[in-house]
C-alpha cells in the first residue's frame, strides 16, 4: 500500500499489538527495524501483513488500514468448537458469579466498565492521533 495513511496504518498496528515503541511494534509483527524505518521512509505498508494480523486478531482491515468503523470484525458463523468453549467460558463466569456477595459483584462490575470506558478511551485517542497526524500533513504539503 503506498499511501499518506501508512503512518496512521503503524499507529493502528501499535495500539492492537499493545506497543508504543518502533522497535516494540517490530518486534511484535517479527520484521526487522530496518524493514519497518523502510515502510515509513517509503510511506508504504504491506497489505499481506495487515490482512494476515486482521485474520489472526480478528480485527477489522476497514478499521485497521482506513481507520474507519469498529474495531473488531463480526464474525458472522463461528466454528461449532469457538462457539462451545464461549458457552463453556460464559457459564463458568456465570457460576463463579453467583458464588460472589452483593459487594464483589459490584466491584467486578465497576472493574469491567472501567476497562470497557479505557478501551473506548483508546480507540478515541487512536482516531484523534490518525485525524491530527492527517491534518499536519495537509498543512504540510
């Protein structure tokens, strides 16, 4: 891909792969540094890798390489084997639920809709810094 939106592309890629860092985001998608300087020397990004990493993550390539819609790809018919573990990881969390008092349920709770508000947060932030990095190389040019 050779486009001005390969740097937001890398920006995507760090906040799925949990890094901050060229050399961490490297290390995650196991290519050298030198290959990814060259992508962002060149402002390229290669669609295998991103198509690979959104297969893999179950992340969305609309998301991932135009920074559009969610996040995450809706599966629309999960394989009889995914669809059994999550009922049996879903009734696990149910029962061990039930086993809590009034007070842990609520701090787990609470706890969970923290984690859901900072992942939002994220993605926010995400956007903006794609939307900011956009607008300063328009005025650039």
């Amino acid at each position: 891909m050779s486009s001005k939106k390969s740097q937001d592309v890398l920006t995507r890629l760090k906040l799925i792969t949990g890094t901050k860092t060229d050399a961490s985001l490297s290390t995650a998608l196991q290519v050298s540094p030198q290959t990814l300087s060259s992508w962002k020397g060149r402002d390229s990004t290669p669609y295998s890798l991103c198509v690979d990493i959104a297969q893999t993550r179950g992340i969305s390539l609309d998301w991932l390489l135009l920074g559009e819609g969610p996040i995450l790809r809706h599966t629309l018919a999960a394989s009889a084997d995914d669809t059994q573990e999550s009922k049996t990881r879903e009734n696990t969390i149910l029962a061990l639920w039930r086993l809590l008092g009034e007070d842990d349920r609520c701090a787990i709770q609470h706890a969970l809709e923290e984690k859901w508000r900072l992942r939002d947060m994220e993605l926010k932030l995400s956007e903006m810094t794609s939307i900011l990095a956009a607008l300063q190389h328009s005025n650039d040019a």
